[in-house]
C-alpha cells in the first residue's frame, strides 16, 4: 500500500485523482484551503478511512510542518510515499496579476518540493500546465514537450507571469532529479474540464452555466476565431497514475497531457447548446483579451509512448456528464 499526499485535493484535479487511487488500496493525505473548492467536492471521500483531510493552506509554514510530522509518523507503515502537486491559482481572471499567482504556484510548490525531499518522498508529481506555451501553442502535428517556447513579451501582456511562473517550478523538479534527490515529472495539462466543478469560470462549465441559466452566453471577441481541445479529469488524473506506475518515465521530464480533438469555441457553445435541449444559442461578444493564442494544439506521443496512456472521453460524452450533474442541483 502506497501512501499519496495531495495538495488542493478539493479542486477539480485533486479530488478526482484521490477518488480513483483510494480505489486501488491506497492511503490520502488530502489537503485545501478552499481559495477556488468547496468540502462538497470531497464528500463523498470523507466517509474513507483511507482518506485523511486537512485545511491547510500551501503558504502556511505552521501547517506545512503540521503535515511534515503527520507524514513521518505514518512514513513507515507504506511501501512508497509520493507527493501530488495539485494546488495552483489556476482562474484567466488571475493570470494578468502577478502576485495572485506567484506564492502558492512557485514558492509553494517549492516548498512542498523541498519537504518531499526533507522527508525522503519517494515520487514528486508537479501539475503544470499548457499555458507554458503561450503564443508558440499551435503546429498542424501538436507542440512537442521539446519545441522551443515563445511567450509574449512583458509589455505585451502580463499574462506571461503565469506561464512563466509555471515553467519555473519545471526547472526546479527537474534539477531535483537530475541530483537525485527525489524521482519525478512535470505534466503540462491542456483545458480540463470537469463534471465536478464548483465554480463556473473555466470555459465549459461557464457556456453551461449560462446558457442554463439565462439562455444565452457572453463571449470575449477573441471566441469568434480560437479554437481548443477538452480533456476530461477523469483521463487527466489516469495520466498521473500511469506516469507514477512508470519508474522510467520519472526522470524530471515534462509531458503533455491532452487530446487532439480540436473544436472552435463557437462550435463549442452549439454542442453545449445541444445537449442542454437549446436550439441556436444566442451568443454576445464583449472584451478582448490580450495575448490569447487563437489555437492550442499538444502532442501526447510522449506520454502514450512511454504509459500506454491515451484519453478515453470523447468531448461530447464528457458534456453530457457536464449536463447530467448539473441537472441535480
């Protein structure tokens, strides 16, 4: 039996991630601070025995050592200890804003990292993301973990902070393995969505929201030319599974996790559209949004080639689960 500490474990990678490894005779050690989540999220994993949770937050060095000593206690009764980075300021709301995202998506996950390491952590996880890609996001066969990355200029948008920040923790993953500290890898995830989201500010669950609500959707002027791929938690949180259960594959390396069916967001709006039962949504433009890469494209060979992972969920399967929680409240 392994033993699995996951930071933001009631966010939408989090909770679903712990979900299916506490199917598989493990042990969690889940913590949140709620900045985007809700306990409802993880409710139903309070009633495991095998789940343990706590209100921590990331930037808190008091619970950070709090969990550090709960860890050490239990450390011998497991066969592995691996660590989940899953906690981020994740919302476009706050990537033009420094300072929202710097401590907890950079210092914290350092912190977190150095734990690991102070603990003899046996596997870190690092939860990254494709905005690392930033305007160089898009070639007609995916962008490759080992292209080349183009981000805008800081006068040009704050925005790169982000995926800059992102980036960051990359290099401090991979410099920890390549001293052999600690065994990992970093996941660039592309556009998750989920059933389980509370909030309605990722695009899905917004169109959703609002076309169930007030029967049309407000878009940004950018939405008449970008087009996405959708990847559904449920394989998101697969991939992390099959890259810990791959010991070659946790050589500091980084690895897109996503899928290749491209949709545009007008396109997108018409399939929520569909499956809420509304005929021709009606759709207002309004804002634009710098720096905003019209198409955002990844190549997963890596991750295929080396797990046997692929995505299962197909977007419009993975909408009707959308519609289908969203009708019980």
């Amino acid at each position: 039996m392994n033993l699995y500490v996951i930071s933001g474990v009631a966010g939408m990678t989090g909770n679903e991630l712990a979900r299916n490894l506490l199917k598989t005779r493990n042990s969690v050690i889940g913590f949140d601070n709620f900045f985007a989540s809700s306990m409802k999220t993880i409710e139903d994993l309070l009633l495991n025995e095998e789940f343990c949770f706590y209100e921590y937050d990331l930037n808190r060095k008091d619970h950070m050592e709090l969990l550090k000593r709960d860890v050490l206690k239990k450390k011998i009764q497991y066969k592995k200890i691996i660590y989940v980075n899953c906690a981020a300021v994740v919302h476009t709301e706050h990537f033009y804003y420094i300072n929202r995202t710097f401590e907890t998506n950079v210092i914290g996950m350092k912190n977190f990292l150095e734990q690991a390491m102070q603990i003899g952590v046996d596997i870190y996880i690092n939860c990254s993301t494709s905005e690392i890609y930033s305007m160089n996001s898009w070639k007609e066969e995916g962008v490759l973990e080992t292209d080349f990355v183009t981000m805008a200029n800081v006068e040009h948008s704050q925005r790169t902070s982000y995926a800059t920040g992102k980036l960051l923790t990359e290099f401090f993953l991979k410099d920890a393995v390549q001293e052999q500290k600690i065994k990992g890898c970093s996941i660039r995830f592309a556009n998750v969505y989920s059933k389980n989201e509370l909030y309605p500010k990722h695009i899905i669950p917004y169109i959703l929201h609002e076309l169930r609500t007030k029967g049309y959707v407000e878009l940004l002027e950018n939405s008449k030319a970008n087009k996405r791929t959708f990847l559904y938690n449920e394989d998101s949180c697969k991939a992390v599974i099959a890259l810990i259960n791959t010991e070659s594959a946790l050589d500091g390396s980084v690895y897109n996790v996503a899928t290749s069916e491209e949709i545009s967001i007008l396109d997108l709006v018409n399939l929520c559209a569909s499956k809420l039962g509304i005929d021709n949504p009606q759709i207002i433009f309004k804002g634009y949004r710098e720096s905003d890469p019209v198409r955002r494209l990844l190549n997963t060979n890596k991750i295929c080639q080396r797990t046997g992972w692929k995505p299962e969920i197909f977007l419009e399967q993975g909408i009707e689960m959308c519609v289908k929680e969203l009708e019980k409240s």
